[in-house]
C-alpha cells in the first residue's frame, strides 16, 4: 500500500499540464484524457495536482509497485531520442500537427479588400508590451485570446470581439510567470471585473485558463470569467462561465 495520483477522467480535459509537470513522465495524454502509465513511474510526491486546472487529479492510497527509479531514468533518456508524437505529454504542439481541409471551392484570387470593420479598440495587444494602467483598461471587459485564436476562428472580430479590450499571448511559448504578475495587477488597478478567455483545443493551450484563474486569485478581486474553447477549424466547442464565489 503507498500513495499515488487518482485520474478522474470525468473532469479532465486533456490540457496536458500535469503531464508537463511530471517530471518521471508518468503521465500522457491519450485520446485527450490524462493516463497513469505505470504505478511504477510515480513517486507520488504529486507536482502534478498544482497544475490541473480542472482538479481532476488528487491522491489515493493503494496497492501499487513500487517507485522505481532505474526505470524512470531509462524511459526519460529514451523519450530524448523519439521524435515528436502524439504519444509524448502533449507538452509539444508539434504532437498535434495536421493538414486541414476544406470542401469550399477555392475563391478566384481578386484585390485584397477588407469586408469587415475591424472590432479592435486598443494597441498594443500583446500582453507583454500593454502597459498596466493604459487608460483603455480603466473598468474595461477584457478578452484574454491565445495567439492562435484569431487564425483559427473566422468571425473573430465579429463573435468575440465587440465591446472588450483584447489581450493576446501564448502560454506555450510565452513566460507565464510574468503574465500572471502583469494580468493581476492589471485586473487590480483597474477594477476589472469580466474576463473572456479564449483558447484553442490543443492540450498546451489550457494552460491560458490556468494563467487567467491563479492572476484572478492573485488580485484578490471578483472577476465572471467566460471560458470559450475553440477547434483548429474555429469552431465553439464549448462555453462556459465561472462566477466569483
């Protein structure tokens, strides 16, 4: 009997953050759900618990082998020499590339013109480079966008934008710690109270929502957040709100 991690695969949405964060690399992400690879693999000290946005990770005490060290050095040496899969911790966008297509026609090429009026009312955009207390944010409903947002949805301008000041950044590529530090300050001296957050499907992606709920916490304010969860295609998969307690 010893203590080791309990997947609830009812909560998780494979955003693949626990898997970043172990570093035995007990866990992966299998048909976009975390998975215990081996007993033997977790040391059941739980570094993963933290990082689950969704709290579907905790600890149970039960019979399992034994940690085993040995093993865990060889299996991380021989993951250094796979190349990238969909069978790593989804930690990799490269893990998830794929060609996607569409049954439209392609349209006759024609003069570059800009159909739609832009919904953008501020600059700059990106998280890092917006200054804390730029006046456009005084009370102001914020859009918190994953980079790739606006790629991957086509009425990006028109279905998310109006009304909100947008924020871009990526929680992959991009220093979370400095993020979380500038969002709680922005949300604290500005009185924000409403927060979208729009990220992609891609496991790597939750790690915004992570981002967005400890700089809420941090700023010690009530803020509503709006979780919009999109497909490569730009699809809405799912929408969800989370009030303040």
């Amino acid at each position: 009997m010893r203590k080791i991690i309990k997947i609830d695969e009812e909560k998780c949405d494979g955003c693949g953050l626990c898997a970043d964060a172990c570093h035995e690399g007990a866990i992966v992400i299998e048909n976009g759900k975390a998975k215990l690879i081996s007993d033997s693999y977790c040391d059941g000290l739980g570094d993963c618990i933290g990082e689950c946005p969704q709290g579907a990770i905790s600890f149970e005490m039960r019979e399992a082998a034994a940690y085993d060290e040995a093993a865990v050095k060889a299996r991380m040496a021989a993951r250094k020499k796979e190349p990238c899969s969909g069978t790593l911790p989804c930690g990799c966008p490269g893990s998830m590339a794929k060609e996607l297509k569409s049954d439209k026609p392609v349209q006759k090429e024609e003069k570059i013109s800009c159909r739609q009026e832009s919904e953008l009312r501020n600059w700059p955009v990106q998280l890092s480079l917006v200054p804390v207390q730029a006046p456009y944010l005084e009370g102001a409903k914020l859009l918190l966008a994953a980079d790739c947002t606006a790629f991957a949805c086509p009425n990006f301008h028109k279905d998310l934008l109006p009304g909100k000041v947008c924020l871009v950044g990526c929680p992959k590529l991009d220093e979370v710690e400095p993020y979380i530090e500038k969002l709680a300050q922005i949300i604290k001296l500005n009185g924000i109270e409403e927060i979208d957050v729009a990220y992609m499907e891609v496991p790597c992606c939750g790690g915004l929502v992570k981002l967005v709920d400890t700089a809420v916490k941090k700023s010690g304010q009530a803020v509503t957040l709006k979780l919009i969860k999109l497909s490569m295609t730009g699809k809405f998969l799912e929408v969800r709100q989370i009030f303040p307690n």
